[in-house]
C-alpha cells in the first residue's frame, strides 16, 4: 500500500469530470439513504454501482496489484466467495455485527483486461491530465475494490476481508482511500465547501445508454470507471466570497439552484445572460465546463465521497461509471482547458477499471471475462 495514502472520507462537488450531477441534466434526486436495507449481492450487473440508487455514507477504496504469477480468474472467483460471504454477514471479519446495507463492487485494470484481448472495453489506461502529482505506487493498478455501507465499522471490516481474500491469492494492496458522504436535511449530500452535492443524476433511460456495456459478450453488463482522488484546497477556497465560490461552481450556496435561475432541479440555462451581456453562469464555472452539452460526450454516474487525510490534504475521491472511457477524458480535457474549480484541485491518485458484469453462485466474478 502506498505509504502516502490510506484513511479518507467523502464527495464534495462534482469537481473533474462531473458531467451529469452538477451539469444540470435531467434525471433522478438523491435523497437521504436508508443505511440499512439490503442489496442482493447477485444479479446482471455488481451492486454498488446504481444499487442503491442513493451511495450509502462512507466508503473504502482500495486498489490491489497481482503478481506476475497469479492467476487471475481465480484470484476474482475467491474474491466474489468472499464478497458474498460478507454481504451475507458470514464472515468472521464482520464479528456477528449485521452488514446492512453493504456492497462490494469489483474492476480490474488494463493490464489484465489487455491481456486477455487488447481490443475489450477496459484495455487502455487512463491517461495523464492537468494538476497531477501521482506517484507511479497511486496510478492504474490490477484490481478494485469499492466497499460501500451505512456503518463505517462494517464498511472497515468488510474492506478488510477483501483484502485478505486478494492477499491470500498472491496479490498485495497498492493504495487505499476511505471517504463519507454527509446528507443535509433536504436529502442531498454537501461537500466540504457546504455545497450540495449530487443534485441530478442520471435518469434509467440515461443509465440503459450510458452506463452497461452489452457486449462484446466477455465483458457485458459491465461498465467503466474512472476514480481520481482530488486534493482541494479547501482552506483557500473558503477563503473567497460566498459569491465567488458561486460564481466558481455555477450554483447557489444556500439552496443548490443554478445561477441561471429556477429551482433546483431546473437544467441550466447556459445562454442566460444579465442586462449587460455577461453570462449568468461564468465562462470557467465548473457547471458550464462540465455540461454534457458543452462536453458532446454522454453522462456518467457519479459516486462522489469527501475525504480528510488531515488539514493539508482534503478533497473528493471521485468515482464515475459510464459505457465509454471517453465520456470521462472528454469532460476532463475540456475542465482541464478552464475550470475556476480546478486551479485550486489537484488530483494524486488514479486510474480507470472495468467493473466486471454481475456474478452468481454458479457463475463465478470474473468467469467471463478469464475463461
């Protein structure tokens, strides 16, 4: 595990590439999480992606490395016993305490899905962008593991057993970041900067489209996901006017509307202009930046966790799912172009990873992909 990283907590703003929650499209609220009803660990697709449809409150990431031995069809198949296991409650690492509403979901990286078929979803690696100091330990890498829930003890345990369940098949954790998620009254998340969070997400026709891949036939109902830490200089941002962070993201801090008017929910008006001629929504603001009708690329779901590794590194560990690496890298070139969020963001950790269909008992995670 890289030593610069570990305990963390979770999703401010739709910082880097946020093109379908604070971009205004169309879509499904978030509303305050149950935190304690269960998610079928089986179906065509890996809970933990829209399954909840609302991110449970915290979150441990961790990415893994396999070594040049390791087989790894098995590795993921011990890897889903495991996971099953767990959001069963019949692990050992979870001491009798009662999972709730805990998901585990799994990626792998490019080398392993190249090495199967160079030409699949998922065989190309994130590139490099703007604001990066990644250390080689905190990019790309084998595996994914993504534990979700409602209790951070039980999210810390489960993480836990899946990492004894990779380590035991011969691979070892590369880096590692916890995260929250806080919920206002009004049901939605707020970040650090105590804007909301989340406001729109991706409705289920844009899920169909956007999100599962149907095919080729080894990687179908899978998806892509692209997951950057994001160090924020919270302090400095803090530091401007309420109008200038504002005018940074594109909404209002009170109540989360957009500066080109309405409620809410109300899709931004991006050619919305005052008697003088300027736009209502900023030029570099992070909603007009990120719109998928600025970008020409689809929408992405979003699970976005703020995280606090002490007062000199906080942010957002942001998480993104969609059917095409694209529709992450085009948001992000056009962000890293001119974004008045992103002067003040930095991102140290990365990577892109397909997240392996759904799996059941007598059809092993990963078996797909490695038969």
């Amino acid at each position: 595990m890289s030593k610069s990283t570990v305990v963390s907590r979770r999703g401010l703003f739709g910082l880097a590439a946020t093109a379908s929650v604070i971009g205004g499209c169309a879509g499904r609220v978030e509303q305050r999480p149950a935190a304690t009803e269960a998610v079928s660990v089986h179906g065509a697709n890996q809970a933990g992606i829209d399954r909840p449809a609302v991110p449970q409150a915290y979150l441990q990431l961790t990415v893994f490395d396999l070594g040049d031995g390791v087989d790894p069809g098995a590795a993921l198949a011990k890897l889903g016993e495991t996971v099953a296991d767990v959001v069963a409650g019949r692990s050992a690492r979870l001491a009798g305490m009662a999972p709730g509403d805990l998901t585990v979901t799994v990626g792998v990286g490019s080398r392993l899905v190249a090495a199967v078929d160079s030409t699949l979803p998922g065989a190309v690696p994130l590139p490099a962008f703007a604001r990066e100091q990644i250390a080689a330990g905190e990019r790309d890498g084998d595996v994914m593991v993504q534990v979700c829930g409602g209790d951070p003890v039980v999210v810390a345990l489960a993480a836990g057993a899946m990492g004894d369940a990779v380590h035991a098949a011969g691979g070892s954790a590369r880096w590692s970041q916890s995260g929250f998620r806080r919920y206002g009254g009004d049901g939605y998340a707020l970040n650090l900067l105590g804007f909301r969070d989340g406001i729109v997400q991706p409705d289920p026709a844009d899920l169909a489209r956007e999100l599962w891949l149907d095919g080729p036939a080894r990687v179908a109902g899978g998806t892509i996901a692209v997951v950057r830490r994001l160090r924020i200089d919270v302090a400095a941002m803090l530091a401007m006017t309420v109008a200038e962070q504002e005018a940074a993201i594109g909404r209002r801090r009170g109540d989360g509307c957009p500066l080109s008017g309405g409620g809410i929910l109300t899709p931004l008006d991006l050619g919305a202009k005052t008697p003088d001629g300027r736009y209502l929504i900023p030029a570099d603001a992070h909603a007009r930046r990120a719109h998928p009708g600025a970008t020409g690329v689809g929408v992405m779901l979003r699970r976005g966790y703020n995280y606090d590794n002490g007062p000199q590194d906080q942010g957002l560990l942001f998480i993104s799912f969609h059917r095409e690496l694209r529709t992450f890298t085009e948001t992000q070139y056009r962000l890293d172009e001119e974004d008045a969020l992103l002067a003040r963001t930095v991102a140290t950790a990365g990577g892109a990873f397909l997240v392996l269909p759904g799996f059941e008992a007598d059809r092993p995670l990963g078996s797909r992909l490695f038969s």
